[in-house]
C-alpha cells in the first residue's frame, strides 16, 4: 500500500512543479542593442510574438531576414511584435546593431549572448523561428529558414483574429 501512496505523492509534487516551469519559459529578459532592457511579460499579451533567432555569422539567417523582409514587415503592420534575437556571442555581438541598421530593419533586436533564450524554445541550431500566442505559448516552431510563409500567416491571421484584432 506504501507504493501507491509514494507514487501518489511524487506525482503530485511534479504536477504541482509544471507551472513554474512554463512560466519561466514565457518570461525572460533580454538587453536590445540600445542598450535596454526587453522583458518579454512587458507586452501584456497585448500580440502575438515573433522570435527570429539569427547571428551575424549565420549566412542562411541573414538570407533568411533579406528573402522575408517585406513578410515580416507586413506581420508588424498587422499588430505582431516582431523580435530578432541574435545568437552572436560577446565577441561578436558588437556588429549586430551596425548589420541590422544597414539593412533598415526596423524590428527590435535583443541579444542572446548565451543562448539561454534559444535554448528555452527548444532550439539547436540557427535559423530557428518561433510564433508566441497573446499569452506567450509557443504555437509554431520552424527550424531552418521559412520556407512556408502562407502557413505562417494564417497562423498568424488565425491568432489576431483569435482577439479580435
């Protein structure tokens, strides 16, 4: 009769644990290249969120910004927060702000020297894309490039109209 009880117990505790392991995975804080702090639970679940992950080093990445550039643009428009989060480290992170000002990106671009944000989405590699719900759960999670925009966008257009926006 122990068995059961004990087993009542531990599962118990590990359902009661699941919780604050979501939360940590829908709140974070990252600095910007201005120097800012960005935390995630500021928006409020006023938006869908957008995570691109790239890196100045990482030719399919930059490809990736260039080819989608208007697409992205056009999910800011319709109320998505667009976020780059670059993957450069310390010793590169200093030609992020210049690369994304080049190419007029107007999205905010946080820094994720350490991969800790990557990681938490369940990220290995780069170019890796991650579309967040109002309540920041994550909701689509593409690996590589975008090679299926229009399922992205309704995506997308499914969850602003979701909220009534």
């Amino acid at each position: 009769m122990k068995t059961p009880v004990a087993l009542l117990v531990v599962l118990t505790f590990i359902s009661c644990a699941v919780p604050s392991v979501r939360a940590d995975v829908s709140d974070w804080s990252l600095m910007d290249t201005q120097g800012e702090t960005f935390r995630l639970s500021a928006i409020g679940g006023s938006s869908p969120v957008l995570l691109l992950f790239w890196a100045t080093w990482c030719a399919p990445c930059k490809k990736e910004l260039n080819d989608h550039k208007e697409l992205f643009d056009s999910f800011t428009e319709k109320g998505v927060t667009v976020l780059l989060v670059s993957e450069d480290t310390q010793r590169t992170q200093s030609k992020v702000k210049p690369y994304v000002e080049s190419k007029g990106y107007s999205w905010q671009c946080l820094l994720d020297t350490n991969g800790e944000v990557l990681k938490r989405y369940g990220g290995t590699s780069l170019p890796y894309t991650v579309l967040l719900d109002n309540a920041g759960n994550p909701v689509q999670k593409i690996r590589g490039a975008v090679r299926d925009a229009k399922t992205l966008s309704a995506q997308i257009d499914e969850l602003l109209g979701a909220h009534g926006e």
